[in-house]
C-alpha cells in the first residue's frame, strides 16, 4: 500500500552527550580489558551518537597505536565514519555486533540526512547496502524513533524527507573548513547585502524621477487650464461686443433701416412737380 508516513516531529528532548558521560567516567579509571569492554558497550547503548569525548579520553588515545588499535579505528568509525566505510575494509575494525551494524547505519543515515534533506530510497539502499525497501524503511523509522532524524517517507515516490537530524563529531582539522565555510557564507551575505543596497538607492532615485515628473505634468496641467479659461474669456467678451456694439457706435440701427426707405423712397416723383419759370 502506497502512503506517507510522518514521523518524528518533536524537538529532541535531552542530549545524547549526556548518556556518553558515564562511558567517559569508566574510562577514566580503566585500562587493558577492562577498556576495551567500555568501548564496546559504548558502541552498543542505544542512546549513544557521539563519540568525541570519548575518543579524546587518553587512556583511549593510547589504543590507537598499541595491539589493540582496531578498537581506537572503531571507535573513529563511529564518530566519524560510514557504514560503507566499515564493508570496505571490515578487517581494519573489530568485528560488530548486530546491533553495532545498525548503529553504525543509523548514523549513515544521520550524515546524508546532514548533507541534503531529500534523500532518495535509491542512495539509502546503495550506502546502507540492503536490497529490500521494507527493511530500509524499518532501519529508517528505528533512527527516528532513536530521536537522531525527523522527517516523513513517502513511499510512492522514494523518498526521504528530512525535518531534523542530529549533528555528528566534528572531526580533528575539520574547524577550518567550518571557518571557510562560514566566512564564504558571510561573504555571500555581504554582497547580497550590497546589491539590497544598490536596488534600493536605484529605486529611491526611481521614485524621485516619477515624483518629480508627477509635479511637472500637474503642473503643466494647471498652466493648460489657465491658459484655456483665459481663452474662453476672451471669446466670450468678444462674442459680446460683436452683439451690442453697431448699436451704439453711429451705425444704423435696425428700426432706422426700416424707417430709412420710406424718406428715400423714389427721388424722381419728388422732381416732377417742380416748376421752372425764365
């Protein structure tokens, strides 16, 4: 049956360094056999991620160039290493217990989980060697519950979706790299920054071009009115006096023009009565 599973979604509640410091304490105190099996039984607790302090215990850093090196290279193994790495060369190490095994492949899963947040069935099958989905899906629904990933499966597509996973040991000469890293981070972020900057003057200047441009068109458009009222006026009084001025300048009115014709009306019969006498 095709579904997604959600799995994992509180915060982790109480650190795993905490259940690596009764390890610390017998190491402290131990040597010879009695150190070997503190190894072990560290490698084995089901609550135990971290190794580092361990690993950094002097009576440990003894192991790594004495007889019993292979328990110093598991331990490293575990604090730094894969699965994968263990199957290359398993001589190199001590031989593991089931429950080493899948310890060992939790943590795989916790350092793909590190470098991406989607992780394909494909390369969980590839790194944890298994080649059958329902026993990756189990080995990876025990890491969650182990409180070491967070995340969802979804089975029809294959994949892995990571919401959480708990940081592994940092290994010796790697805080360089972690500087570069950041400070390339912090450089990245600077120029970011610098072209948020440079948008922003570039917009500001923007936005004062059209605010300037606003005004210059309102403007404009209150001189065009101004200039069209003026306008108007004029007609108007000029239609005015096109109406009422030949009245009142000397010109014939329209009652003169009618009455005109009748006095000037045929001068020749005003003539003919007219007497001439020698």
């Amino acid at each position: 049956m095709t579904q997604d599973m959600l799995l994992g979604n509180e915060e982790p509640s109480k650190s795993k360094e905490t259940f690596l410091e009764k390890f610390c304490v017998l190491a402290k105190s131990s040597t010879g056999a009695a150190l070997l099996d503190v190894i072990r039984q560290a490698l084995e607790a089901p609550n135990v991620f971290v190794f580092g302090e361990l690993l950094a215990e002097p009576s440990v850093l003894q192991l790594k160039d004495g007889l019993d090196s292979k328990h110093f290279e598991t331990l490293n193994l575990f604090a730094y290493g894969t699965y994968k790495e263990y199957r290359a060369q398993p001589e190199k190490f001590i031989e593991l217990t089931p429950a080493m095994q899948k310890k060992l492949q939790h943590l795989t899963i916790v350092s793909l989980a590190i470098k991406a947040k989607s992780i394909p069935y494909a390369l969980l099958l590839s790194e944890l060697e298994i080649d059958n989905v329902r026993h990756l899906e189990d080995i990876i629904i025990e890491a969650i519950y182990a409180d070491i990933i967070h995340g969802k499966l979804f089975q029809n597509t294959r994949i892995l979706e990571v919401d959480y996973a708990q940081g592994r040991d940092i290994p010796p000469g790697y805080t360089g790299q972690i500087v570069e890293t950041l400070q390339a981070w912090v450089n990245s972020c600077d120029s970011v920054s610098n072209c948020i900057e440079m948008q922003i003057k570039y917009a500001n200047a923007e936005k004062s071009k059209r605010l300037i441009n606003k005004e210059r068109v309102e403007q404009d458009l209150i001189n065009l009115k101004k200039v069209l009222k003026s306008q108007t006026s004029d007609s108007d009084e000029s239609m005015q006096i096109d109406t009422h001025g030949p009245g009142t300048s000397g010109g014939l009115g329209q009652s003169e023009l009618r009455k005109k014709p009748s006095k000037l009306r045929n001068p020749r019969s005003a003539a003919v009565g007219l007497k001439f006498s020698k």
